[in-house]
C-alpha cells in the first residue's frame, strides 16, 4: 500500500471512531428514558475500533490514534517516517467527525457546548470530580495496557483473525473504567477534535491528553517488545 493510501484509511478510520464513539455519548448517552449510559457509550467506542480494524486494518494497521502509532513504533512495528503522516490524518479525521457531529448536534434546540460536548477534562471538569494526578495516571496506565493488547492480539504468534475483536474489547474496558474520571481518552486525536469546539477550559486541559497516552503508548510498545522477544533467547 502507498502512504497515501495508508493515510487515508487512517482519516476514515480515526473519523469513524470519533464519530461514532462521541456521537454516542453526545447524541444517545441521555436521551430521554432510554439513554444508553455509560455502558452503551464504552461499547460504541469499542465498535468503532472493531469494525474499522476489520474494514481498513489490513491498509494502514488500524491505528486510528496517536498513541497506538507512538506505541507501535516503540514495539518496533511502524518506521519513525509513518509517525507524522500517521498523526496529521488522524487528527484531520478526528477533527472532520466532531464537526459533522456538531453540525448534528446542534440542530436541536437548546444544544450547548457547555455540555462539554464528549470533551476530556479533570479536575472540575472530570466526569466525577477526579484530580489532574488521576487523570494522568489513568491515562497513561490504560493507554500502556491497551498497546500491550494490541502488540500481543497481532503478534505473527497469535490466533490470526481474532485481533480486532480483542483490541475492540479492550477498548470498550478501558472506558467502563475511565469514563468517570476523564471521560476518557487514551487517544490524542480524539480529545483534540472535541476540544477544539469546546474550546476554553477544555482547550487548556488538552496537553494532559497528549502526554498521557503517548507516554502510555511507549511504555506498552517496550513493555511488550520486551515481553515478546522471550522466545529468540
């Protein structure tokens, strides 16, 4: 595949899972008696990765978020070249879905930003009340287990074909647990687009979701380098 083509399946991909994650929580997550909650919001992410894994992974890797190309690169998957290219249409595509969705959204009345519009924040603007020091070990923990799913469920070695669904899974996880205090992110491009609408506090909050899962991402892509070269000794 051309880098053009890898590209783009990473714009697409990166939309659908901004779109469809965020537009879960945005459009379903309280809507009035049936609201799909917390749960539904987890699982819709978890969608996302999954069916685009399975549409486009075979293009560009399935990535669909900075962290995992960082991570992937630290486990020695991805040339140092992919990294910014890989980045920009992530964060393009992340930033086209939030504004179709604000688009959608704000076709109702009564519709606000202050909402938080899916936003990452901590402190006063974490979900339940959650510290700066919470939200970035979270981040980082979960984004370091997540590339340790992702290296390992792709790993040559393992079940072939089952990988989106572990990865998918574990995405939904990661939000039962980290909604209440981030509203989680472990995905740069998804808090970037969200943030960018938002803007104000949740513009000022968005650095921690940037060094978190990066920091998490190269943690877990060591981690299980580390971990998956038992066999060669």
């Amino acid at each position: 595949m051309t880098l053009a083509h890898k590209v783009g399946a990473e714009f697409f991909g990166t939309f659908w899972l901004v779109f469809g994650g965020c537009g879960s929580a945005v459009l379903a997550a309280a809507f009035p008696e049936l609201g799909i909650g917390f749960v539904g919001v987890s699982l819709a992410f978890g969608l996302t990765v999954l069916t685009m894994a399975y549409a486009v992974g075979h293009i560009s890797g399935g990535h669909f978020n900075p962290a995992v190309t960082i991570g992937l690169w630290a486990g020695g998957r991805l040339s140092t070249s992919d990294i910014l290219p890989y980045w920009a249409a992530q964060v393009v595509g992340a930033i086209a879905a939030a504004a179709v969705l604000y688009l959608i959204a704000s076709g109702k009345a009564g519709f606000d930003l202050a909402g938080g519009f899916a936003s990452n924040g901590y402190g006063e603007h974490s979900p339940d009340g959650y510290s700066m020091m919470s939200g970035l070990l979270i981040e980082i923990v979960l984004t370091a287990f997540f590339l340790i799913i992702i290296l390992g469920s792709t790993d040559s070695r393992a079940p072939a074909g089952f990988a989106p669904i572990a990865i998918g899974l574990a995405l939904t996880l990661i939000h039962l647990i980290s909604i209440p205090v981030t509203n989680t992110s472990v995905n740069p491009a998804r808090s970037t687009g969200q943030a960018l609408f938002v803007g104000g506090w949740a513009l000022a909050q968005l650095w921690l979701f940037w060094v978190a899962p990066l920091v998490g991402g190269v943690i877990g892509g060591f981690i299980y380098k580390w971990l998956g070269s038992g066999d060669s000794e």
